[in-house]
C-alpha cells in the first residue's frame, strides 16, 4: 500500500469513528418540513438537471423548504429557482476564514429533518463530509454508484445502490431520482426551470432591439464555445452554416458566450464579417429571457445548452462524446444531432437540414 493510500485509508477510519451513523431499512421519512440538499461538486450542467429532484420534494412535500449548498461554478445555475428557498455556496478556498467556517457550521447544525445528497457521474467526498457534520435526523446518499463502493457510506442512515448501468440511456433528470424514489418522493415532469423577472426580460428586449436588420425576421442564436475542447463544433462549420442561413433568409443573429470563449467569437467575428449581436457575461436568468424570444437556438454540447433546455426555443444540440439521451434537453421542441464521438462528424448539411425543417415548421404552425 502506497503512503497516499495508506493517509486515505486512516482519515477515512477516522472519519467513521467520528461521523457514522446506525443504517436504517425504514422507507417512511414523516413529514419534512426542513431539508437540505447538498450538491457542491458538480457542473453547471449537473445542477441544472437537478430541479426535477427539487420539484419532486416540493410536489411530494408542498409545506417544506429547501436549503441547497452549491458551488461557485454551478449555484447559477438555480439563481431566482422558485423550488430553492436558500442557497449557500460552498468555497474551500475561505475554509480558513474563521468568519467563513462559523458561518457554515451554523447552517450545518440547523435542526434539519432530513439532508440529500445526490449524485450522478461521481461521489463527492466532500459532500459526504458536510453530511456527517451536519445536524440531521436523517441522512440520505450513495452507498455505492455504478458498482463502486462509497467508502464514506457510513454518514448517511439511509444507503441507496445507484446504478446509471440498469438504465444506460435514462436521462439524468430521470436517474437523479433513484436517490429518493425509495421514500415516495417522485415527479412526472422531468424538466428543468431557469426562471427570470421582468428586470431579465428589459435586458433581453434592450439587446434585441439593437440587433441589425431592423425589421421583423427570425432571431436565430448560436453558442459556440464549450467547456470541453471535444465538444466544440469546429468553428468553421459554425461560420459556413450561418453564411448558408443569411443566404436563405433574413435573419437577425446573436451569439451567447463569456470571456473564456473569447478565441471562437474572434474567429467567428472575423471570418464571417457581419455585425452580429454578443449577448455576453450576461446572467443565467438573462440570457434564459433572450433565448425564450428566439425563433431557433444552435448550440453545442454544454452549460448553455441546459439554459436554452428550460425554454420552449426550438433548439439544435450538437454532441459527440457524451451520450446525448443521458443530457440532451428533453420536450417537444428539442432536438439533438450526433454521429459518433467525435463531434466534428457532424456535417453543416446535418445541421443546416434540420434547420430548416424547423423552419418550415414554424411556418406552417403559422398559419
């Protein structure tokens, strides 16, 4: 055994002796009325997946009030979420704040009825931890994901096997679930929610009014960087299917992005030579209100993708690694393109072809 496994293996037997917890078979939680839903370890994308999990609570206790923990990079992703009545972000880097540290063991020491730790593609230990310190009748989490044993299992009274290999192609608002279908807590509406106020919905019409050409025509969006490189859509397929658009139609463009996707806007700026629109470093709840006015969103495989996802904006996702009925947006309006898992594989034809049937089909609802 390595010294590193060897350190692992003592902070966990110490972790045991100090946080475990008597595992309980009950099903039957009462009626919570606090609960708390830790979730700080996960992407944008993941959280937003998430409010089928904070419906289900609130559809199968209307009275309860939901605290989540989140994370710099995701809490976002739930800003003004009606389902969430509190949210607190949990940072490592201010652990060593004394004024940090108090505030967090309060909200931890709480009287909650109930704490949940979801999971999809990891376990985090972290949040794990923050389950044992906390002050909780009960304490729900993963005793193992896909197979692998969770090794801080004993924080939780309540264990539950998840297990994406059952259901390889369920939809991860669908298998977040599994962490609380045991105890009753469901929903029939697997859909995401970014939900945005009139303050949103002025900055979506002030951006709008200044897109080019002036008159009334489609308002098409594109999102063209990603946070993983082999989910990126090559740049110049992006730049000959807008210049086969504006050939087609009329059409006012904008482009969502923030300054990490600097390169690709320049690329796009120079080698399509149009004054576009750039709705950029705008908030979630913003850029939800301009996408909800579009007539068509293009986007690849990322966060964004799950922000357009919430609206009814007809919408092409294009995918390559990742399995795209596992993280495609879902409803009636929704459409993903994939040809294997390199995202390049995809051709401008695919994209343009169901462009324009979308198109067609706006026309002919029309009328």
């Amino acid at each position: 055994m390595s010294l590193k496994d060897h350190l692992r293996k003592t902070v966990i037997n110490l972790l045991e002796k100090f946080l475990s917890v008597t595992e309980s078979s009950d099903r039957f939680l009462g009626h919570p009325k606090n609960i708390l839903v830790i979730r700080q370890h996960n992407q944008f994308g993941d959280l937003l997946a998430s409010v089928s999990l904070f419906r289900a609570i609130k559809e199968t206790y209307p009275d309860s009030g939901i605290t989540l923990i989140a994370s710099p990079q995701n809490y976002y992703a739930v800003e003004k979420n009606k389902f969430i009545d509190e949210i607190f972000i949990f940072k490592n880097s201010k652990l060593w704040l004394p004024n940090y540290v108090y505030h967090l063991k309060k909200l931890l020491r709480r009287d909650w009825d109930a704490v949940i730790v979801p999971v999809t593609v990891a376990v985090s230990l972290t949040s794990c931890i923050l389950t044992g310190l906390s002050k909780a009748k009960i304490k729900i989490g993963p005793k193992e994901l896909n197979g692998d044993k969770n090794n801080l299992a004993f924080v939780f009274n309540h264990r539950i096997k998840l297990d994406w290999r059952k259901c390889p192609d369920a939809h991860v608002s669908d298998f977040i679930l599994d962490i609380v279908r045991p105890f009753g807590i469901r929903t029939k509406n697997f859909s995401t929610g970014v939900f945005y106020d009139d303050a949103d919905v002025k900055t979506a019409n002030e951006f709008i009014g200044s897109l080019l050409p002036k008159e009334d025509c489609p308002l098409i969006g594109f999102h063209i960087g990603a946070g993983k490189q082999q989910n990126r859509w090559p740049l110049e397929k992006f730049a000959e299917l807008i210049e086969r658009i504006k050939t087609k139609m009329n059409v006012r463009i904008y482009f969502t992005g923030s300054d990490a996707d600097k390169n690709e806007l320049e690329f796009i700026k120079k080698r399509c030579n149009k004054e576009y629109g750039y709705f950029l470093n705008k908030s979630i709840p913003q850029l939800a209100a301009l996408i909800s006015q579009s007539d068509i969103f293009i986007t690849n495989d990322t966060g964004v993708m799950h922000v357009a996802g919430a609206t009814a904006t007809p919408q092409i996702s294009i995918f390559g690694p990742t399995n795209p009925f596992n993280w495609a947006p879902v409803g009636p309006t929704k459409y993903f393109l994939r040809k294997s898992e390199f995202v390049s594989d995809v051709t401008v034809d695919d994209v343009f072809d169901l462009f324009n049937y979308l198109t067609e089909k706006q026309k002919n609802e029309k009328h």
